[in-house]
C-alpha cells in the first residue's frame, strides 16, 4: 500500500491550470449533469432527528463518483482500471445547509461539472419535493500513480472531457 | 420526538444579527480556544490509504463540541440540560484539505470562535507535527425549542459568551 | 430530548416473550420478506480497498427500517407518528463476512423476520451475484415511550403482525 | 490498487488452524490486554438520543488496533511495513448491547485476545462507570499478500504472538 504523503504538491501545480489569464477563461464547461435519489436514513440523523451534516459530504462524494459513472460508462472502480487514475481527491469544498432532512426523505441530488486543466469544480443541489436543502461546489484535482508510486496531479484526461460534453 | 421542519427561518434573522453596519462590529471576539488530540484511524481512510474527507467534519464537529465543552465546564448533553439551547446547527461551512492524513496519525485541531448575536464561527486548524493538513470555518446558528415544540434561532446567552472571554 | 438511561430493563421482560415453553413455538412467522439493492461507494471502504465492516451494520439497520416500510406502508419516520413506537433498539447481532465486497459493487440484501412478543429476529443476507458476501442475525425489541418519557418494551401491536402475515 | 476478491478462501485454511483436534486446545492464551477511553460524539448518536449501533463496531476495530498497537509498539500503519502483513479482516463478529451510551459518555473498552494459528479472537467489553454497556467478540484472520497480489492467510508470527505473552 502506497500512501501519498503530501499533496499540496498536487494543488499547487494546479492553480494556474485553471485560473488562466483572467481565472475564468480555461474552464471547460460541460452540459452533462446527474441526478439521483438518495433516501437519509436513521443512522444518517443525529439526536435533533435531522440529517448530521458529515453525512452530505459522504452523498456528495458519492453524487461525483456517480456523475462520472453517468459520463464515462463505467464506476469509480473500473476508473481505476481502465484510465490513468488514482482518484479525485478534493482539495477544497464549501456548503450552505438551508433546510434540514430528517430520516425518510428521498432527496434528490443534481450535479454539475466543469473542468480546469489538472482540476475540476463540481456543484451539487441537494432537494426535497424541488425545494433546495443543501447546496455544495467542490474542487478536486485529478491524479495519477507514477512509476515511483508517487501521487502527481495529471491533466484530466482528453477522452474524459469528451465524454462530458457529448 | 419533534422535529425542526424549516431552519431557512433560522438563517434569515440571523444574518443581521452578526452583520452589524458595517458586517464585522458587532462580533465578539474571544481568547479562550481549544486543543485537541485525535487518532485517526483505519476505517477513517478510504481506499487511496488517506482520511475520508467527510470523517473530518465528524472530527469538526466534535472539535466544536469540546470548545463550548472547555469554555463552559459542560458536555453538549449537559448544556442541553442546563441552558436554553436546542443545539447549534451549521449552516455553512468552507474547508481547505492541504495535505492528507492517514491511519496512525495522531492530528491535533486547534479550535477558536467568534460570536454574533445568535450565530458564531468556528475555525478549526488540523496539523500534524505542526504542519496544516486542513483548515475549515463554520458558521453556526444557536438555537432554542419554543412552547410550541418549534426551533428558533436565539442570542447567544450573555452567561456562554463571558466564559469565552476569561 | 429524554434519553433511555437504561435498557437492558427493556431485555429481560423480553426474553420471556419469546422463549415460549420450548424457546421457539412462540415465534410468528412471517412470509413477507423484502429485497433492495445497495450499491457499496468508495467512502464505504477502507485502506484494503473492501468494505469497512461497521458499514454493512449501517446497510442492515437500514434494511430492517426498509423492510418495515414494505410491510406497513410507511417510513420509519412515519411510524413514530402512526403507531406506539419509540424504535426498535438492536440488543443482539451475530454476522459472517464470507466474501468481501468493493465500491462499485451494486449488492442485494435479502431480509426476513420472525417475531416473539415484544422483540423479534431479522435475518440479512447481503449477496452479489447470487453469491454471499455476509450474513447477518439481529434481535430487537419494540419500544414505545410512557408518560413519564420512559423507554419501555412493548408486545409489537398486532395490525402490525397482521402486515407481516399477508 | 489490489483488491482481494474472494476471501471465502480465507476462512477455510484457518477454521483447522484453531481448531485443533478439540477445538480449543491449539489457541494461545495472552496475558496482555487493553484498555482505552472513547468519548461517545453527537453525530454517533441517532434521533433517539443514543449511540447509533454501527458506531460500536467502529470503535471496536479500532480497539483491535490499539491491543496490537500496545502489543508491538507499533500502530497498524507501521505494521503494514514492518511485518508479513496485509490486515486481519474480520470473519466473524457477536454483540450484545445491555445499556445504551449517548453524546457526553466518556466509555472504557477493554480488550483481550487469544490466538489460533492464523485466526484469532478479541473480546471486548464497553462499560461506563463500571457498567458493561455492550460486550463483542469478533473472529479475524491474519492476511498477507503473495507475490502475485493474492490475499491469503498467513500463520501469525511467532514475534508477535512473542509480544502478547509477555
């Protein structure tokens, strides 16, 4: 088990790979977005009755991964397999939690994308009955293995952006 | 068990509450601060070998938790006890992963806090060996149950905020 | 919020509830069983790359709820409400991991139920591909809360029981 | 990433190796135990107030970790590099809950262990002030990795089986 000790090294390489001259313009915008339901369950709910909020970043996680599965055909684990891959970690995140969700609410979870170089935001919209309870924008940096083991960011790949704007 | 339907409610009188005229005044700034040590362990850390990224708002909040614990001589069931208090929901928050952190580590989080009138934020700073492996703030809302059983943002009791200042 | 300070009261009314005069005739058996899929995400699992075993503990408690839900029509949520029932405390649970699992893997929990008086038995199975991957036992006990906001033990009520046998 | 994905093939070598020819004789009885403190969080608990089950076995894993960890002198991290070691996933787990924890509890668990040949059984015992709040036995196998990736069962060495005698 290989365990990269330090990524900052990966962060800051990729600053400039999507701040661009005017910090906007190098961004690949995407049309495709995802949507699921997730239903919260007790075990998700404090002793308020409502969602403990660590339990959004756990669906949000799972809401990217799922995203990508939607735009490549294939689950986080065949990513690895198949792509030069070694994860997305998320370097930084902001939520705003509106509204809570207690145990039993079927929540809707719509995702959207769009790509720097090496990095990439995702926004997620957290919803009951199209009402918004949480909202969440993520940025992540696409990695890879390298032969040392180490952990380097890595330009996501060309045929993955394909795969978003289709 | 009743359970709070709307805090969007909760969010709108606050915003004034700490905005002050000119949006910083009017908070409370406070020395007292905590410390703390945590292991983190192997079912912390996804498959990459590294912390899960939503396991550190559990340690967050918790960290929030034992602050108001070291400030008040209290444990969060305690002050549900003792105090008008019906919790203290986070409504935002923002968080920065600099460097990952993995099973064996033993991080500690410094903690420290700055009161509105009903809301406050927290900054929480997590390193090992002294160096920064996260930074996140959150903006929580104190809350009361009324008669009716509804939860309601209320000021900060001015008894809570004189232990945050010795 | 009142807490339950002690349950293990709740255990010993109980065991005579099920134990009958030979330990097993008392049970009702039930035909209902329920079926879901659960699909195992990269935050379930740990540094080995498999499922962290506490998670499947999270996969059953949600299974039962879900399992109630077929049978009565109603989310656990809406059983507080509808019925007398304070939760359904887990007191006992015995598993076997065979075979483990990954994020990724889209797996089928098959749920069945026996009950005693007051407490009653689900068994999970937890499969991919038709093949076992873990096996899980749990024994719990209806609870409804008296007047006093005691937690106490209570016979499970019999339009419940009713909407097991159909 | 090696992902393990059958280890049905580790029960079976290792049911001979603590069986013995009576089935008890070959385990090796330790001396050595464990005893450590966990504070029982807000967000372990569930909308009754009280700890969420799965969290127990969350801190039962890593009360397996601290036993070899006061054992060996090293944390589970270092024994992934120090030893023929690949993990000591979990095969078999009882529990039994007498009294519930909640947010505030500062409980003790203990720990004790005796080995089979390449299994070996822990025994832990939660209590609060002296109270046993939940007891756990759990069944695991000591894995290695083969040069082909394979996860299988290994014997577990007699250094460290040395460590737990003394």
């Amino acid at each position: 088990m290989q365990i990269p000790l330090h990524w900052i090294s990966l962060l800051r390489p990729c600053v400039p790979a999507y701040a661009g001259t005017n910090g906007i313009e190098r961004y690949v915008m995407t049309t495709l977005t995802n949507s699921r339901t997730v239903r919260i369950e007790w075990g998700d709910c404090d002793p308020a009755g409502i969602i403990f909020y660590p339990r959004y970043f756990e669906i949000f996680d799972a809401s990217t991964a799922a995203l990508f599965e939607r735009a490549l055909g294939m689950t986080k684990f065949e990513m690895f397999k198949a792509l030069p891959f070694a994860g997305f970690p998320l370097v930084r995140t902001r939520a705003k939690f509106l509204k809570p969700t207690r145990f039993g609410d079927d929540v809707t979870v719509d995702s959207s994308i769009k790509f720097g170089r090496s990095s990439f935001e995702v926004e997620h919209r957290l919803s009951l009955n199209g009402e918004t309870c949480a909202e969440c924008s993520e940025t992540r940096v696409w990695v890879v293995r390298g032969a040392d083991g180490e952990i380097t960011s890595h330009p996501v790949p060309e045929d993955v952006l394909a795969k978003f704007q289709t």
